[in-house]
C-alpha cells in the first residue's frame, strides 16, 4: 500500500458516496460545486468527492464534511436546461483531508491518497469467498438485486475493490457506508461487510417471519389490517418510531408536558389507549384524536405573574383613559386586595354604559395594568347554549364552547377575559345561554365550570370576568346578579376635547399617514365638532368625523396643494360639510305647553321635549311620538292628577268635557318609554291649561303619582350630561335622588342647578315663568 499528497478541487456531496472503481452521474447546481468541476476540466480532469454531514447545508465548512472521501475522474459534463450539471465521474481511490481550502469561487483541499495494494494471501481468498456467499443468500432472500449483478460481481478478485462493490448495492445508511469507506484495512474492510451484510440477512428472515405471522391471522379480518397489523410488526421489530405508535407517543410525551390535574391526566391517557386501539380509517378515531388535543392546549396550570404595582397601574390606566374615575378606582381597590392577601378569587365587574364611551379599551386597559394576558368574546347574538358550554362529542362537528375557546386563546389560567355585549344574548327552543353564564360568572361555582365537550371540570376561579353592555334593563336578573355593576354614563364635552386630543386625533394621523406636522386641529375647531357634528355619549361618531377630516388631508397634501393643513372654527365646514346638529335645544324664549324632559336611552342621556295643545272637544286624550306604554301611563297618570287639583291650579273644573287634549314627544319614529317623564308631562299640560309658560332653562324628571307625588328615577348622570349638552341651567330632580349628584363630573355639576323636589307643587313653582311673582 502506497499514499501520496496533491492538491486538487473539492466538492461536497448531499445524502451520497462515491466509492473507488464505481462510476456514476451527478447533478451539479452550488456556485462554488460548478467552480470546483471547471477547475478540475482545466487542469487535469482530477476532483475530490466528499460527503456533508448535515445535507441541508448550502455552504459547508471544513468541520462539516467527512474527512475521507474519494479522488474521482471527470469523464463527461453535461449543462442542463435547468442551469443544473449533469457530470460522470470515476472513482480512483480513497483519499482524506490533509488540509481544507475554502477559496473565494470553490472549495480545495490538499489530499492524500491510499492506493489498495495487490496483495492477496489465504485470509484474504477466505474473507472474499464468505462475503460472495453472503451476498448470494442475500439475494436470493431480497429479490431486489438481479442475479447477473451477483455474476460480474463473483468475477472481481482484488479483495479491497470486492468489499466496495458489494456495499455500494447494500441499502446502508450514509454512515455505515462512510465508515466502511473509512476502513483502509482490507480484511477489515472485508470483515465488516461481511457483518453488515449478516445483519441484513437477519432483518429479511424477520421480515419473512412478519408477513407469515400477519397472513396467519389474515384469515379472520381485511386487508386493511393485514396492513396495519405488518406495520406494528415491523415497527415493534425494528424499534421505528413512525407512523400511529410514534404519534401515541407524542401524544403521550405532551399529556405529561401539559402539567394536568391528576384527574384531567387520568381521562387523558385513557383516550390515548381508546385511540391505539381504534382503526385510524374510523370517524371515532379522528373525534378521540381531535378530544385529546384539546386536553392538550388548554392551560391547566400555566398562568402569569400579576403586577401588583398600584401606581403604575394607576399611570396605565390614566395614560389610556381620560375620566372614568369610579371604575380606575375599582381595579384599584382589587389590586390593593390582591396584593395583601394574594388569594382573592378574580371579580367579576360589568361595565354598563353607551357605545363609544371605551368599555372594550378599559378592558384591554386593566389588563395591561395587571400584566395578565387578555382574551375577548362576543355574546352578540348568541341564541344556543351550546354556544357557552360546548357541544357533546356524539354531535358531528362538536367543539367546546365559546368559555373553553377563549381559555385556550388565553394560553393562561388567570386572565383578564372580556364578555362583549352581555347583554345582547338572546334565546330561543336551544336552549337560554345567560342561564349557561350563570355558572360561569358565579364565584361559587366556576371553579367547577363544566364543558360539554371537555366533559371535566374546569377552574375558571383565577381569571378576572368583565362584561360590557349597553343596557342594564337587558340582562336578566340571575345574572345582573352576579356581577359588580359599574355605570360608565358618558363623556362631558371637556372631556371629549381631551379625549379627541390626546387618543383620537394622534391615533387618526398615524393611521392615515400624516405627520403632527402637516395637520393642526385648533382647540375651537374640535369644540365645535363635538358640539355640531356629533351627539352621543360616546366618541366613536368623533373619531369618525376626525378621520374625515385626515382623509381629506391626506388628499390636499397628495395632490400638491398644501404641505400643512390648519383646521379651525372657521373652515370646519369646507372639511364636514353642514353642521349637521344643533347645539344647545333650550328654547329661546319660554313656551306655553312645551316642556324639557331628560331621558335615558341606550346610547346615553338625551333631552326630550314635550309638547300639549288643546283643542275644542270632548276630552279625548291623544298620545303621539311612538310612545311605549309605560310612558302611556304615565301620561294617563299626570292627567288624572292635573283633573283632581282643577281648583288649587285655577283650571276650570269641566275642561276635560271642553277640549281634546294632544300630547305630543317630536321624533315620532323614534321609540320611547319609561315612567320618567311623569312629572314633565304633568307640567306641560298645566301650562297648556293655565296659559302659563314654563321657563326655558329648565329641565326635569321624575315620575308622577295620582296624588302627586314625584318618585325617584335611573340615570341621574347620563340626563345631567345630556342637559349640559342641551344648554340648560337648570334641572328638577326628584329628592331620593339627591344622593346621586355625587357622581356627575364636577364640570357639569358647576353648570347646572340641582333643585330637588317631592312634589309637582314644588316643580310648578320652579318650572312655571312667574309663579314666584
């Protein structure tokens, strides 16, 4: 055996080996592979063929290649549509690495090659004879190797060349092929194929007795599995880890990963063992499969750290929202428990209010405060209770409900889980879903929340419930109580100019592309958007006419007009149009008959004005405006009243027989009711009797009794922002509702004067334009 040492190209090979003597195609694409091959055509058709050991390398570096390979000749190259390189190579002899070379256009190395020598003693003729007759069993057993390979291989008499050939037919792994490749000793070399080979008949003869055991028992069930049962066999035999077995085992691997209670683990794993055993061609198996892995993602245990910093939450909580106090100061307060007794099971608040007015974003808001994860669902329209609690697994296309769903989005036990639009629920014949919700806002019970899909008890107790509605009278009572109610009535008009400055109109510039720079929004300008462009308790029809106003900018600025726009009172018009809302409805002067009634609606407060007319006739009543019939009755109410006091308020005792009497609420194809508008009613129609006129500043509401007596109402803040809206100064209030002056903003407070009353005597006093003269 001789060696020597030369210089020459080097090309990496992906998933193959080259051993001497053999001659093979290859396909060429890499750069510096197509550099190495025409270096090697240049000078003497000579190239180095070693083998990568990660295949996805594109470019591999010394360390990642195998030391020995081997010294080819470049017989032919052959460029491919394809950009490719189709070349055939010879193998001389095996060489190793001497020293790596990574040049800038390909790779190099200098090599020294181990040439096989020639000689061939009694050992070697032995070791030669029991490989071919190794080689011959194994065909004969593997059917896929033909006979006349085994013919011109029988005529190969140099041992080294022999052991080569016979393992480049073998269906070896890379690195059994590279470690025989590495084996300089010829015995050696011959030894260890021999082994392979041995170890090859071995796995033939066990596959033969697989498929005997399997046709056995082919006699009592389908091909189907005869299949199934052959590839357990061979996986059980061969140790594989592929296919159904592998897949129960990393089923297996994530129900312990999952942390489980022992209960939920136990139900678990007896799923996995029902789907082993299930045929995967069946529906049930894929139901089984699709069961477990919802086991497997919901959180069990997983659940973040809570900040309890008050002052920083207090700084998040103020930074996202202007206003709001009662409910900042309620997060708070759960914080500050929280932090003393680090057990408090997770509130379950409601925050009631119009749209627009941010109950989502405090959400979001609190959340970020507490550094917990935040999750929404939206209960807007949902009519089945499936929907809540999850449909059983024997229905086709069964899923957990919308809780679980929300839970496994969350990716934690505890975190702060929105429930959007409680109050928008409905139901119908499948069943009441807020009587779903009942257990799951229940902090007595929702530690042991039960799903219908997922069949086990769930601990909903860590996470902190908020719902959102927009109409307290909409929910149902089991479930109204449940929860912390907190009333977030709407925004005064200082604070929507805060609000549209700090959040609204940096959030509208960033969206549409513009910077502070080039649109400027004077403090005048957003005053009179609020004021007659919107009308709501909300901000969302101000973002609204904000984004408008960006658009258009955006447009101006485009095209090349302007590179800054300044908006003020002054050119709002050019930007929205026609104001589109009055501003301030108090009459200009007083009225006789019409008086301003403060309701309470859906998306905040609202002014009402009622109006009565009388007309000659015989006492019929008219009621008009699409009134509901609690506000029917209550204007039934307010005349039997105003019949029974004819003389105390000097109005002819027969007027009932003499006019028909009109009482009309403008905006008839809006619906109104509510027992609020009693003493409104009761004052418009002694006006329209007295020919009094009721002062133009006032407001009132109050519910109305047949002896007069004014009884309290809801909504106190939301009518008082509306009044304030509206431009009047003063409000009569019922006296139980003296209490709730503490929680309308101070600005409003300021504006307006409360004057509380227990009867309509002392509203008339009031109301009435000289009365007090």
């Amino acid at each position: 055996m001789t060696d020597k040492e030369i210089i020459v190209p080097l090309l990496p090979l992906r998933g193959l080996l080259v051993y001497p003597t053999m001659v093979l195609h290859l396909d060429v694409g890499r750069d510096k592979s197509v550099q190495a091959l025409e270096k090697a055509m240049v000078e003497d058709h000579l190239i180095f063929l070693t083998t990568q050991q990660d295949v996805s390398l594109d470019e591999p570096g010394e360390e990642d290649l195998f030391k020995m390979g081997t010294l080819t000749k470049v017989k032919q190259m052959l460029k491919l549509p394809n950009g490719t390189i189709r070349v055939l190579v010879e193998g001389l002899n095996r060489a190793e690495v001497v020293e790596f070379y990574d040049y800038e256009t390909h790779y190099g190395a200098k090599i020294k090659i181990y040439e096989d020598s020639d000689e061939k003693d009694a050992e070697h003729q032995a070791l030669m004879r029991t490989l071919l007759d190794y080689f011959e069993q194994y065909i004969k057993m593997s059917k896929k190797i033909t006979g006349e390979t085994f013919t011109s291989t029988s005529d190969i008499e140099e041992p080294g060349r022999l052991a080569d050939i016979i393992a480049s037919h073998l269906p070896l792994k890379l690195k059994e092929k590279q470690e025989v490749l590495e084996t300089i000793d010829m015995k050696k070399r011959l030894s260890r194929v021999i082994e392979i080979i041995n170890n090859e008949k071995e796995v033939l003869f066990l596959e033969k007795k697989i498929g005997q055991r399997v046709k056995r028992s082919m006699e009592r069930t389908q091909k189907e599995y005869y299949l199934r049962e052959q590839m357990k066999a061979i996986q059980k035999e061969l140790g594989d880890k592929e296919g159904k077995t592998g897949e129960i085992e990393v089923l297996n691997e994530k129900i312990e990963e999952a942390d489980m209670p022992e209960h939920i683990k136990a139900a678990a794993l007896k799923e996995l063992d029902r789907y082993e055993k299930v045929p995967s061609s069946s529906a049930e198996s894929s139901v089984i499969r699709n069961y477990i892995e919802w086991l497997i993602a919901l959180p069990w245990s997983k659940a973040t750290k809570d900040d309890l910093n008050i002052h920083k939450a207090e700084r998040i909580l103020n930074r996202d929202h202007h206003g709001l106090e009662k409910v900042k100061e309620r997060v708070l307060e759960y914080l500050a428990v929280q932090q003393l007794t680090n057990s408090l099971k997770g509130p379950i608040l409601c925050l009631v209010g119009p749209p627009g007015v941010g109950k989502t974003s405090l959400a979001k808001s609190i959340a970020s405060s507490m550094n917990r994860n935040f999750v929404r669902i939206s209960l807007g329209g949902v009519r089945d209770e499936s929907e809540i609690r999850g449909h059983r697994r024997t229905y086709v296309g069964a899923m957990p409900g919308r809780i679980i769903q929300g839970m496994k989005k969350a990716g934690t036990i505890n975190p702060v889980f929105l429930l959007d639009e409680v109050d928008k629920m409905s139901n119908d014949f499948r069943g009441d879903p807020s009587a779903a919700m009942l257990e799951v806002l229940d902090p007595e019970q929702n530690h042991n929340f039960s799903d219908h899909y997922i069949e086990e008890t769930y601990d909903l107790s860590k996470v902190m419930f908020i719902a959102t509605a927009n109409n307290l009278g909409s929910i149902p009572g089991p479930l109204r109580d449940r929860m912390e109610i907190i009333s977030i009535a709407g925004y005064t008009e200082i604070e929507k100019l805060h609000i549209a400055k700090d959040h609204l109109l940096p959030r509208q510039l960033e969206s549409h592309g513009l910077l502070k720079t080039q649109l400027q929004i004077r403090e005048e300008a957003l005053t009179k958007i609020i004021r007659y462009y919107t009308r709501e308790a909300g901000v969302r029809s101000l973002e609204r006419q904000l984004a408008g106003i960006c658009r258009k900018t955006a447009k101006i600025i485009v095209s090349g007009d302007k590179k800054r726009v300044v908006i003020s009172d002054r050119n709002v018009e050019e930007f929205l149009g026609k104001t589109m809302f009055h501003y301030g409805q108090a009459e200009v002067e007083n009225q006789v008959g019409v008086a301003n009634g403060l309701a309470y609606t859906s998306v905040g407060g609202d002014t009402l004005q009622i109006e009565v007319s009388l007309s000659p006739g015989k006492g019929k009543l008219i009621l008009t405006g699409k009134l509901g019939d609690v506000m029917k009755e209550s204007a039934q109410a307010a005349f039997s009243y105003v019949r029974s006091k004819t003389e105390k308020l000097h109005i002819d005792t027969d007027f009932h027989e003499k006019y028909d009497i009109h009482i009309h609420v403008p905006e008839g194809a809006v619906p109104k009711d509510g027992p609020s508008a009693g003493i409104t009613i009761a004052t418009a129609l002694i006006s329209a009797l007295t020919n009094r006129p009721i002062r133009k500043e006032v407001g009132m509401t109050g519910e109305i009794t047949l002896r007069g007596r004014v009884l309290p109402i809801g909504g106190l803040k939301e009518k008082s922002l509306a009044a304030h809206r509206a431009g009047l100064t003063k409000i009569i209030i019922p006296q139980n509702n003296e209490k709730d002056i503490d929680d309308i903003p101070e600005s409003v407070r300021k504006a307006l004067t409360f004057v509380p009353v227990s009867h309509v005597d002392e509203v008339l006093e009031h109301a009435l334009a000289g009365a007090d003269e």
